[in-house]
C-alpha cells in the first residue's frame, strides 16, 4: 500500500493547476467555504430522504423531495471539486496518515 500511497503524492505533485490559486490569500478560504456549502447541500437532501423513508414528514410528497435531487447533485459537485483541489495542492496532508499503518 504504501508504493501506491507514493505514486498518488508524486503525481499529485507533479500536477500544479490548483496550487497557484489554493496558495493566494483567499483560496483556500473560498475552497473551504464551497466545500462546506456542498456536504451541507448534499448531506441536507440525503437527510431529507432518510427523515422521510423513517416515517417522518409522510405529508411531503415525494414529488416534492424529488426536486432537491439537482441541489444535493450540485451539493456533491462542488465538494468533489473543492477536495480534489485540496488533494492535488497538499498531498501529504491527506494521503499520509500517521495515525493509521498498515
């Protein structure tokens, strides 16, 4: 496993179009910001999914939850883009776990 792990962070590094935007003085902030606005979106519908699957909320159809689909589909966008470029700009940080050996 751990080969893998150094062939992931050597082509992550080698990759450097996120980093000059991540590295500016209001990237990652807006990254972070984006990515939080995104699991809110995506774990907010999959809540309102599960709420209504457990027997609460039966007066809401399902028609209706149906049309927040598109923003829990949007939700997950934005949080896999904002964590793809938190991977590709720091690697190490997120690939190399210290707590975890194999």
């Amino acid at each position: 496993m751990y080969v893998l792990q150094i062939w992931i962070y050597d082509t992550l590094r080698a990759m450097k179009w996120a980093t000059p935007f991540m590295t500016s003085k209001w990237g990652w902030p807006f990254c972070e910001t984006v990515h939080f606005l995104g699991l809110s979106l995506l774990i907010g519908t999959i809540g309102m999914f599960d709420l209504r699957l457990l027997g609460m909320g039966r007066r809401v159809p399902i028609r209706a939850l149906h049309k927040l689909v598109r923003w829990g589909v949007s939700g997950y966008l934005m949080a896999l883009m904002t964590g793809i470029m938190f991977l590709a700009t720091e690697p190490d940080q997120y690939i190399f776990n210290s707590a975890f050996h194999w």
